[in-house]
C-alpha cells in the first residue's frame, strides 16, 4: 500500500461487470479531476494468442491445466515489480495486449500480440489496475498486499460462461471446443481466481433473475435489468453512509449488515456512489502528502491509456 501513490485494482473476469466498475471510477475521476493511469492486466500474461494456443495443447498432453487463471500463464513478477515500482515512484512501466481486431489495427499489430513496454505519465493522482490477478497470491508473490483499494468484480459462473461462449463462438470455436476450455478453466477458477474475492474491500457481483440453467444453451444474455447487483462492503462499509445510500437507491435493500441488493440496471449509478467516498479519501491523503492543494484546471483527468479495453 502507498498512500502516497494510490493503486485501486478491479481483480476479477472482464466482464460487464468489470466494465460498468471501470465506467464508474472515469466518471468519479472527471467529477474529482483526477488523473489516473490504466494498467490492463492482460499485458502481464506471459504468451501472445499463438503461443498460448500452443502451451494449453501442452499441458493437455502433459496431462495439465492452463488457462489465463494460472500462475504459470502471466508474469506476476513482473506484475509485482510494476506495482511496487509505482507505490514508490508514481510511475512503472506497462504493455498492451492486442485482444481484437480493432485494437490491433488501431496499433499497428497484428491481433493477439504484445505492444513494447513502455513508461507511463509520470503526472498522475492514482494507478487503476483491471485483470484477473489483481489480488493474487502465489508462492512467494502476494499482489494483494499493494492495492490501496481493492474491488471484485465476482462472476455469477453460468453467466459468466454464457459471455465467454457467445465470444468464442464469436471468434471461431466450436462448442466441443469451448466444453472442454470450460473444464479446464474451471479447475484454474477455484484455484486461483475464486479465492481473491476473500481479500478485496468490496465486491460487485451482477447475478440473473431469469433461467441461466443451461450455459451452453441460451437464446440470448440476460441484461442488466435482468439482473440484481449484490454489493458485499468487505472491509469498507464503516466508512459508508449507508442509510444515505439506501435512500438514494431505489429498491435498494440490505441482505445482510454488510450487503446491498440493487436493481441491475441502477449498476453504474450504484456503484459510483459507493465507489466515490472512497475514492475521495484516498486522493485526499495523497495531496496531502505530496503537498498538492490546489489542481490546475487544464491539467486534464481521467483514465489515461484506457484504449482498445471495450472492444
């Protein structure tokens, strides 16, 4: 942790859940004038689309799991040292994956590949991380220690699975194909992606209120306001007004002492107002520390470096 240099990390699939969380924080940096740097998670995995193709036909001849879950798929080294690096200094540096078409083309590569590494804005407020690894631990590596805040973005898991289907079907695989991606990622999930949301400060989690029985046989994904979005305040709901924030909801209620129920489609509103007091805190301390009492007013704000990401 650094209060210095803060780091808000949104651990969890990058889903629309992840997305709307991401949509919230740019909103909450505009109206704070903060200027924030964007880290993809994805450019810390350790192959590009080819060769990962490659290692999973590996593994299953080895009788092993691989999916971008593992470990064994991202540098988290590398991830750590960024992190570490930037709690220090304010500045670390980064990559892109080309996960699109339209990304790629955008930058030049071809799709699936790595960007050079390169150093962000030094002149920043606060680092945003958003990936599958946010509050890892793994051996002697625990990335979980450097967020300042860190936020879930916990999948419903037939959901989920329907969003990964429809994009692989959407990219070309096979359903036999996709089933058997399925079993293998599963083992990574509860392994290695499940156990983060024990260590986050909150979590957001978009769960459906119509029949997602059956994943791999769906007309269409549910939308938001087909969903309820449960909001479990971990570590941080003693520094929320949550009567306030009860009736600024509507149909806004309490599960449990720590736990928001919300209409799905009042998600990106709700969480920006959950999200806001922290963050606020956090950028109060920083200045403060670093002796900033006043922000220019064309200095800009935001997320920075937040290309390709929605494609």
């Amino acid at each position: 942790m650094s209060a210095e240099h803060p780091i808000v990390a949104i651990t969890g699939a990058s889903d629309i859940s992840s997305t709307s969380i991401t949509e919230a924080l740019q909103r909450i940096f505009k109206q704070e004038r903060i200027k924030s740097v964007y880290i993809s998670g994805s450019g810390f995995l350790r192959y590009e689309r080819k060769q990962m193709r490659l290692e999973i036909a590996k593994a299953r001849a080895a009788g092993r799991n691989l999916s971008h879950f593992s470990p064994a798929a991202a540098h988290l080294d590398k991830l750590e040292s960024m992190f570490h690096q930037y709690a220090h200094t304010g500045s670390a540096k980064y990559r892109y994956y080309l996960h699109s078409a339209a990304f790629a083309q955008a930058m030049g590569q071809e799709e699936g590949t790595f960007t050079p590494w390169e150093a962000m804005d030094a002149d920043n407020d606060l680092l945003l991380y958003r990936g599958l690894h946010g509050a890892m631990i793994s051996g002697d590596i625990d990335l979980a220690q450097y967020p300042d805040l860190l936020v879930g973005a916990a999948p419903s898991v037939n959901l989920e699975w329907m969003r990964r289907i429809a994009r692989d079907l959407r990219n070309g695989s096979s359903m036999e194909e996709i089933r058997l991606l399925m079993l293998e990622r599963m083992e990574d999930y509860a392994r290695h992606l499940a156990p983060q949301f024990s260590r986050t400060d909150v979590n957001f989690q978009l769960v459906p209120i119509v029949d997602t029985s059956d994943p791999f046989n769906f007309d269409r994904l549910p939308l938001e306001a087909e969903c309820i979005l449960v909001i479990h305040l971990r570590t941080v709901a003693e520094q929320l007004d949550i009567p306030a924030l009860l009736a600024r909801i509507p149909g806004a209620h309490m599960s449990r002492q720590d736990t928001l129920v919300i209409p799905g489609a009042l998600m990106l509103s709700a969480v920006e107002m959950v999200l806001m007091p922290l963050i606020h805190g956090l950028i109060e301390r920083s200045r403060t520390l670093r002796g900033i009492t006043e922000v220019a007013a064309n200095r800009g704000a935001g997320i920075l470096g937040l290309k390709g990401q929605f494609d």
